[in-house]
C-alpha cells in the first residue's frame, strides 16, 4: 500500500503559476509511469500528465506548453509544475500511480485544490 500526499495547492490569479507536490511513503521506482489527474466541477476525471521512469512525458492538450512534470525517484516525489494558469484550469488536483491505458491507477493522493481567478 502507497500512500500520496499532495501539497502546493491554492488561489492564483490567471497567469500565474503553482507548483504542485506529491510525496509517497514507498519507493515509487518500481512504477514505471507516475502522474497528475485533476477533477473539474461538472466534468470527468481527466489526465493531465505523466512521467516514466525513463523521463518520458506526457500531458493533455490543454496543458501542453504550460505545465511540466517531473519525478524524484530518491526523494519519493512527482511534481507538477503549472504556469500561465487559467480560470479553466481550476480543479481538484490528484497525484496518481502507477498511470496505464486502460486502467485507473491503484493509488490515489487526497486531492489539492487549485483556483484560478479571471
């Protein structure tokens, strides 16, 4: 069992930027693709970003060119990195692994908020 903790969260004005954190209380080596989803009002859960352990990224369209995700094996932590933020990009925001198609990930952080003001 993994557990996730998620930090880094809160109120930005549009353009701004957050930088999110995800601490794992286990080894998170041995999941080849960790990542970040979030969850906006009256929608899906969505994937935001990924990252394997070999440094390949991955990320939604709509976050393409803004956010940048990064992994620290010997630390235990993904971050998220997320600039030029926009209204749209408020949401609940959720470390998770291991990220797979097809399949939810098994473990999931608690969730940060991030509100993004016009």
């Amino acid at each position: 069992q993994v557990q996730l903790v998620e930090s880094g969260g809160g109120l930005v004005q549009a353009g701004g930027s957050l930088r999110l954190s995800c601490t794992a209380s286990d080894s998170i080596d041995r999941f080849n693709a960790v990542g970040w989803y979030r969850r906006r009002t009256g929608k899906q859960r969505e994937l935001v970003a990924s990252v394997t352990n070999g440094g390949s990224t991955s990320y939604a369209d709509s976050v393409k060119g803004r956010f940048a995700i990064s992994r620290d094996n010997a630390k235990r932590t993904v971050s998220l990195q997320m600039d030029n933020l926009r209204p749209e990009d408020t949401a609940v925001y959720y470390c998770a692994l291991p990220i797979s198609d097809g399949w939810f990930p098994d473990y999931w952080g608690q969730g940060t908020q991030v509100t993004v003001s016009s």
